[in-house]
C-alpha cells in the first residue's frame, strides 16, 4: 500500500511540475571538435577530438549586467536560471523566457545558440530587453569556467602585436594586485581587464601549446570593443585558482529593443601558435584591403625620430639642423629618413590643431628648404602631426569650433587629456602640463583639419603625413539624449574610416606621398602604410633579469611573432632603444622579426651620435640590411614556417620573395652556438651574410651554421 502512495506522488509530481529538459545532456561534434551542455546549460564537453583533451568542466557558460537609473552592474548568472535546451542538428539551442538577477526578475529572454562549424564553435545570442527603466550592458559569452588547460599552455595575447605569458594564475593575480583599493570586488574574482582595441591588435586571444592549444576570437566587423575575460573564481573562501576565459560584449539594449551576435568563436585547435593566426587571418580576409605602400617605404630600413621644439619651449634641432647635422648622422648609420615631431611654433604637444612654422626660424620657407636638402639623393622627411588632440588653450578651442567637436563623457563633459613632459626642473612636468580635450574624428570639421594637415604635408614638400594616435580604439563620445547614456564603442572602426579617408585624399594628389599612423591595430593598420609601434615598456622587459651573467637565454613578454605573422603586410616600427645599452639583442631582434628601427635616443633629445655603442652596430646591421633588402625588407616575414634546423636555443626566421628566401639565425646566451639548416625542399644554397662571429659551410642539403654570442646570420636560398 505504501508503495502505491510513492508511486501516485511521483506521478503527480511530474505532472505538476513537468521536467523541461528530460534529456540530461546534448551532444553536437564532427571529426574535429565535441561540445557537450548539460540541461542547466552547462559546459560538460569542449573536446579536442584530434588530442582527445577536454577544455571544459561542466561550468556555466554565460553572465549578464544590466543597470537602472538608481543601480547600476546588476548581475544575473546562469546558475540561478533554468533554461530550456534543444538540438538541432550540428547545434544546441538554450532558451531563458525572462532573467532572475540577484535581487529581482526581469523581463529579459535570451536565447543562445552553440553551432558547431569545420574548426571551430559559433557561439550566437539573441537578447530581447522587455524591462521598463533597464539597458542590458554587457554579456560574457561564451565563458569556459574552470578552463582545464594542459601544463605546457601559455597565455598568447595580441596585445601591442603580441605578448606570450607563461603562467595565467599569477599574471590575473598580480593585475589585480596592481588595481587601487576598493576598485574590483576582489571578494568575489580576480580579473584581468584587458579590452579591444585598447591594447590588443586585433580581436582574439589564445592558450597555446606545442601541439594544440585553444583559440577565442570575436570576428566582429563592427570592430566594436571586446573584452577579452580572464577571470579567477575560488575554489574555496579566498583560494583563487580556477580560470574562466571568455569574450565579453556590451550591447547597451535599452527596453523595447532585441540585440543579436553571431561573432563569437571557440576553437580548440591542433597544431602551433600559428593555427590562432590562420585562425583570424581566415576572418580578416573578409574585410582585409591593404593597399600597396611606396617603394620607398618598403626600403625604408627606419627613421630618426626627433622632437625639434619642445612642449616647454627649448629648441632642441633648429630647422638648420635637418639638412645638415640631422642628415649627416643617419647616414652614418644607414638611415635617411627623418620623423620630425615639434616643428612648429608653439613646439611638440602644444597649440593642437593649429601648426605655423615658426617665424624665429625662417618660417615656411627656411622648412622647404631644409626639407628639399634633406631628400635629395632619396631621403625621406615624415612629417608630424595630432591625429586626435586639440589643446584647450588654442584658439581654435577657444573660439568655439573645439568645443563643439570635442568629445563628451557619460556626464556630458567634455573629455581631457594631458602629457606632461619635463624640462630641468619639476615644476612644469608635474603642475604645468598642457591640457588638451579629443576631437570626435566623425565629424566633417575635423575631417577638413585632416585634410589641411595634409595639404601642408604636400606643400612643404615632406614624402609622409602621420597622424599620431589613430591607430588605437579611443574614449567614446557619450549621448545623454535617451534614458540612459550611451557610448560609442565603435572608435577603432571610425578612425580607420577617417584615415581612409585620408588615405584617399592622398592618393588623389600624389601616390608617393605615405600616410602613417601610430599604434597597431589590425582595421586601422589596413589603411596606413607604415606603423609606428606603441607599447608598454613590459613589452620588452626582460623576464630573467641577470640572462647575460647566468649564462640564459633572455626570456620577454614581447612577442611580435604573432602580428608580423598574421598580418606580414604591415611595416613596423620597434621603439624604447633609446639609450646604449642591451644593444646588440635588441636591435638583432629587430631584423629577426623584420621591423623598422625608430630611432628615438633620449626620448628624441639626441641623436645616435652620442650613443656610440648604438651608432656602430646600427651601422653594421643595416649594411647587412641593404644588401639583402629584397627579402628582409621587402619580402615576406613567415616566422618559422619553410624551414627547419636543427638547434632550438637558436631564434631563426624566414622572409620569401619571388625565387629566393632569407632565412635568419641570431642567438644571445651561449659564447658559441652551432645549427644545421636544412635546405628546403626545391631550394638550393645561394649566400650568405653576417654580422658578429660566425662561421659557414654549405653543402647540398644542408648548412651548418656556428656563430657567436649576439652574433647575426642571414642564409639565402633560391628556388631551383
């Protein structure tokens, strides 16, 4: 009897509360990847089919924040939300039909679709916000909580062109520890916060190991910011150490209105780094429209970068100076082109947009001059201007036209922007910098400014037009017209329309004459024809400080590799050598990776003559450089595909063009290093050169290659 009444209550039970999903997992996989949720939407599966490695865990695998006018970064997760899954065949679909937050149910159906394609996993969402008085900010989708990643996975970034970090849990730790008091709710996670295209140069990011790794990537061509999540939950009270990687997006959907994404992708892919790069250049290719840069810029072994007049008023080169002292210096070195910063009036970082040649100096026609000395025999002048600043003691600002296109915050004010530099004394760099506000690049009256700028370029007679900053993702300008204010997150995109622009611009005067940008970012580097790099100084920080006394291969954040690969177009610039030590390393570095040398002594005070060191290895490098500038300068960077040899401890890179291939060797930690090449296939031995010890013998098949600490060696090879 007391059976039947368990049974009777059984049924009742599940006729009254029906078992939305009776099915307790759902399985979509090819012959490459398995994606396995649970009915709680769960990640049970993200597998490697090749590997046979799961990344997942069986952990959520969205979270999203929405705000009213009285609180904002309201939290809803997943776990406190019971979904409705189905499966469709190669996809899942997980449905919510309104939200429970923390503290409140919304009005909010969101719809996520996982589909599973060749290489890599889709991960779609519908957002419909049917809550009065609410914006959904921002999604984190998809989320790999408690990411299981194989002990030989770094993390690979592509912030700054690319940076590789050995262990993730103590970089999201020390990131964290680097944030003010009271800023995160360090309690709850710890998070690194890291955001396209602020930082990254394009709009993924990797675990990566020697045979596989796994790969997140938003291909977004709306290019609008991305954060690319890494968060640390605790596994226990205040023990954080279980990883959460994701992409997160911000659609600022205000109530009446349905937001959709299709962009997110997942792969966990077999094989070296360069899979994430075939990755995204597979995407790019989409979108990608790099135009030809002048043959002079292809040749262009570097610049000297100087600052002429100075914020605070000293005149550091006179105008003089660039036909003759200037110019005499980089020759020494190889160089004949100058980047010329604080030429006008009011000098560097000062009086934005206004640019007057100095009247002191002889004004514009002492600088036509001096520019037209300059380039004879083949040199180049780049010429310098703000792609973005407009200083709040201009007239230009004050007359009323600054304000008006000056970008606004979420209050409505009107964005600032300072940079002290410092003469002699404290004073000035600490209390008396020069305040500037951002144009909106959008705008008609600032495209004219562009334009002018331009224009004079042209008049003066200088081979390149740059403008600074506009290679990065910007503050957004804010509308304070609705309920909520909203911002443009879309600055990346507009300044690469701008400088096409201009580009265009260009183009319809004189195709010789170059546009470069500063920053690399991948849809604003497709408009430019040459990039001055920018990145912290842990871009090149030694990670092993004392290498060279124990006898170490130097270890660095800095890993270039990953742009220069992927998107081998673009010519780029080094930076931060500007005084004479570490000298041979780096500037090695710089042929390895095929980037252009920005020579930048003192931070532009100087020139390499008072850097001796610097002045004769440069010297010797860029001879190396010119004859064989066919392939290192203009031939195609392939990092280390189409070539082996035999000696890891040695760095080696491979540049093709036409017939040939240059392949370079350098190594910086051993008194004496020996590598043997293996000639590739329907390849043969042609030359070779070398800067430092270094001894060769080429036979058939093979090259073997000895050579000395910091030593510099380039083999060519010609198709058969």
């Amino acid at each position: 009897m007391w059976i039947n009444k368990i049974l009777l209550s059984s049924l009742l039970f599940f006729v009254c509360f029906p078992q939305i999903n009776a099915q307790s997992t759902f399985t979509i996989k090819n012959e490459n990847i398995e994606v396995s949720i649970d009915n709680q939407g769960n990640l049970q599966s993200l597998k490697n089919l090749k590997t046979g490695y799961n990344y997942a865990s069986g952990k959520p695998i969205w979270r999203l924040y929405y705000d009213r006018p009285d609180w904002k970064d309201n939290e809803v997760i997943a776990a406190n939300n019971q979904p409705q899954v189905k499966q469709q065949a190669n996809q899942l679909l997980i449905s919510y039909t309104g939200l429970k937050g923390r503290r409140e149910k919304v009005n909010i159906n969101l719809q996520l679709t996982i589909l599973l394609e060749n290489d890599q996993v889709r991960f779609a969402a519908e957002l419909q916000n049917k809550e009065e008085h609410s914006i959904v900010r921002e999604l984190q989708y998809p989320l790999v909580g408690n990411c299981q990643l194989p002990e030989d996975h770094q993390l690979l970034t592509t912030e700054y062109g690319g940076q590789l970090f050995p262990d993730v849990i103590s970089l999201v730790k020390g990131a964290n520890a680097a944030w003010p008091p009271y800023y995160p709710p360090a309690q709850d996670f710890l998070q690194r916060d890291v955001k396209y295209p602020r930082g990254p140069s394009a709009n993924c990011y990797a675990f990566v190991g020697k045979t596989g790794g796994l790969y997140f990537g938003s291909h977004d061509p709306s290019f609008e910011d991305t954060g690319h999540g890494l968060r640390l939950y605790p596994s226990k009270k205040f023990v954080f150490d279980q990883l959460e990687a994701g992409m997160y997006k911000y659609p600022n959907c205000v109530s009446g209105q349905t937001w959709t994404s299709n962009v997110n992708v997942v792969s966990p892919y077999q094989g070296t780094w360069h899979e994430t790069s075939r990755l995204y250049r597979t995407w790019a290719n989409t979108w990608w429209k790099h135009r030809e840069p002048p043959q002079w810029v292809k040749e262009m072994k570097g610049w000297q970068r100087i600052i002429m007049k100075h914020q605070y008023g000293e005149i550091l080169f006179p105008y003089t100076d660039l036909s003759t002292r200037v110019k005499k210096v980089g020759e020494s070195v190889g160089i004949n082109t100058v980047f010329a910063h604080g030429w006008h009036k009011e000098g560097h970082d000062n009086d934005y947009p206004n640019y007057i040649a100095d009247p002191t100096q002889g004004g514009e026609a002492v600088l036509k001059k001096q520019i037209a000395e300059f380039q004879k025999d083949g040199g180049a002048v780049i010429w310098y201007y703000s792609g973005r600043l407009i200083d709040k003691t201009s007239q230009y600002y004050r007359s009323g036209m600054g304000k008006k296109i000056a970008i606004k915050d979420n209050t409505g004010s009107k964005v600032n922007d300072a940079y002290r530099f410092r003469g002699p004394g404290t004073f000035t760099g600490s209390y008396d910098a020069r305040t500037f506000t951002v144009a909106d690049f959008r705008t008609p009256q600032w495209k004219e400014e562009l334009k002018k700028m331009a224009d004079q370029t042209i008049a003066y007679g200088a081979k390149s037009v740059f403008y600074d900053q506009m290679g990065m993702g910007d503050n957004p300008d804010w509308d304070l017209t609705g309920e909520f204010a909203m911002p443009n997150l879309r600055t990346v995109a507009d300044k690469a329309e701008v400088m096409g622009l201009m580009h265009d611009y260009l183009d319809s005067k004189d195709k010789e004459i170059a546009l470069g940008i500063e920053v690399l970012t991948d849809v604003t580097s497709m408009q430019s024809d040459y990039i001055h790099w920018y990145g912290p100084p842990a871009c090149k920080a030694i990670l092993n400080p004392g290498w060279e006394q124990k006898g170490e291969k130097p270890r660095t954040v800095f890993f270039m590799e990953w742009f220069r690969y992927t998107f081998p177009e673009i010519i780029v610039s080094d930076r931060d050598i500007r005084d004479d030590t570490d000298i041979e390393r780096r500037v090695n570095h710089t042929v390895l990776r095929g980037l252009r040398n920005d020579v930048e002594i003192y931070r532009c005070r100087a020139l390499i003559d008072e850097t001796p060191h610097y002045q004769a290895y440069l010297a010797k490098v860029n001879q190396l450089k010119d004859r064989f500038k066919h392939l290192l300068l203009v031939g195609k960077y392939t990092d280390a595909i189409g070539f082996s040899h035999a000696n890891p401890e040695v760095d080696a890179s491979r540049f093709e063009k036409d017939n040939q291939a240059a392949i370079v060797f350098t190594q910086h930690h051993l008194s004496s290093a020996n590598t043997v090449l293996t000639i590739p296939q329907g390849y043969s031995y042609e030359t070779y050169g070398a800067v430092g010890t270094a001894e060769l013998k080429a036979g058939k098949e093979t090259v073997n290659i000895t050579m000395g600490k910091h030593a510099l060696v380039v083999v060519v090879v010609k198709k058969k």
